[in-house]
C-alpha cells in the first residue's frame, strides 16, 4: 500500500467518521472534550480530586456515550470513565430551532 493509498483511505475514514457524528449528535446533550477523546453523551459526571502532593485530577464517568475515533469498529459506548490531569471541557448542546412541532 503506497502513502497515498494510506492518505485516500484515512481521508475516506474520517469523513465516514464524520457523516455519523453528523447523523447522532442530534441524540445526545453534552460534549465532553478530554485531551485524547471527544465524546457525546446524555450523562455526564465530573469530580474534580487532589492529590496528597497539591496536583488536580479529573475523573469523568459517561454513559451510553458516542466516541469520535475512526480506529474503533464500535462507537457507542455503555460506560466510560477518564481520570486526567489535563483539561476537560463539558458543554451542553443547544437543541436546534428548526424542530418540528409534535404531530406534524
């Protein structure tokens, strides 16, 4: 397989990848970002920890999550949990103004 074979496949990866984020973000309500992951979740739990030596860890728990990473055969997750010493960024997504009433 050439470098540019490799290139047109992982190119072709990420778009697929990003054709299902764009088909279930309208499923979830929270982004959590983390240094090495992005996730979309219903649920979502932080709790900030400090260590004996002064230092701040995070420590998230998600369930029933959708992860961004075009390497997994399966993106949605039952339970994730990440423990960092990085930042974590949590947002709640706005719900669109072009829904449809109920009924029609």
């Amino acid at each position: 397989m050439s470098a540019e074979d490799l290139e047109k496949y992982e190119n072709e990866m990420e778009l697929q990848l990003y054709r299902e984020y764009r088909d279930v973000v309208g499923l979830f309500t929270y982004v959590v970002e983390t240094e090495r992951r992005f996730y979309l979740t219903n649920s979502v739990d932080l709790q900030v920890h400090g260590t004996g030596n002064g230092e701040t860890f995070f420590e998230v728990t998600m369930q029933d999550a959708w992860v961004w990473d075009m390497y997994r055969p399966a993106r949605f997750v039952k339970n994730v949990r990440v423990v960092t010493f990085k930042d974590v960024n949590i947002e709640e997504l706005a719900k669109s103004d072009l829904e449809l009433p109920a009924g029609g």
